[in-house]
C-alpha cells in the first residue's frame, strides 16, 4: 500500500497523552481523570471500582492519594452503608476542567507541530521483538 493509502486513518491514531508531575511529588494524569469521572457517575468509589473493573483498594487508595496531593479535596466521602458514597467536589470539577483544557491544548499543539514527524513514517512498520529482546538475560560482557 502506498503511504497516501495509510495516511488518514493512521493520522487520526496520534495520541497524546498529559500526566502532570506536581512540585510537591504528586501527580495527575489520564488514570486520575477517569477515576474522578466514575466516580461522578457512580457517587461511590466501589461503584467507580466496578466500572472501571479496578479493585476497591486500589480506586480507594488513589482517591486517597488524589485528596492528599491538594490543599482541597479531590473528592468527598460519605462513610456508611445506606447513606455512604462519594462526589467530586467544586474543587475536583475544576481540577479536571484545567486539566483537561491542558490536554486539548497539548494534542493541538503536537498535531500541529508533529506533521513533519508523520510525514516521515514508515506506513509498513509492524513492531516486533528484536533479537536482542528475545535473548536471557545476560551479562554481554562477560558471557555470563
């Protein structure tokens, strides 16, 4: 096939993804972002679990840490059974508002700026072991 053949529909495969690494050692990326959306939807953290086919602990511990990287919470828990849940606060809709205008900002930018980039690819490339992946673990200097 030629490269006009690949073009389209390979061009509309960029992605460009966006995970801020926060002065502070925290971090907020795309993972973040789809846990405070299941959560909106789902009003509990197991509900955003099951949605997102994560472990309870794990959601658990990520809102956690999403809530201690800021000063305001990322999101409000309810403890108990018949009334708990959980919701994004004022403060979580606007932390994904920002970070969402960054990763449009940061796709349109590379779009733009990385045509030169995909006008230089190789439309046949199929990614593939190398040899040198395929091979133990060894010490190649020593043989061992």
């Amino acid at each position: 096939m030629t490269r006009a053949e690949h073009e389209p529909s390979q061009m509309s495969a960029l992605q460009v993804g966006v995970v801020l690494r926060l002065p502070n050692g925290g971090s907020l990326g795309p993972q973040d972002l789809e846990l405070i959306d299941a959560v909106r939807k789902e009003r509990s953290i197991i509900g955003a679990s099951r949605a997102l086919g994560l472990s309870y602990r794990k959601c658990w511990l990520s809102v956690d840490a999403l809530n201690r990287t800021f000063e305001s919470p990322v999101v409000a828990t309810f403890p108990g059974r018949r009334e708990g849940g959980a919701e994004i606060t004022p403060f979580g809709e606007r932390l994904a508002s920002i970070y969402r205008s960054i990763e449009r900002h940061a796709a349109h930018s590379a779009k733009r700026t990385l045509d030169e980039v995909i006008a230089s690819l190789n439309w046949s490339f199929q990614k593939t072991a190398s040899d040198a992946d395929k091979e133990p673990n060894q010490d190649r200097a020593s043989g061992r």
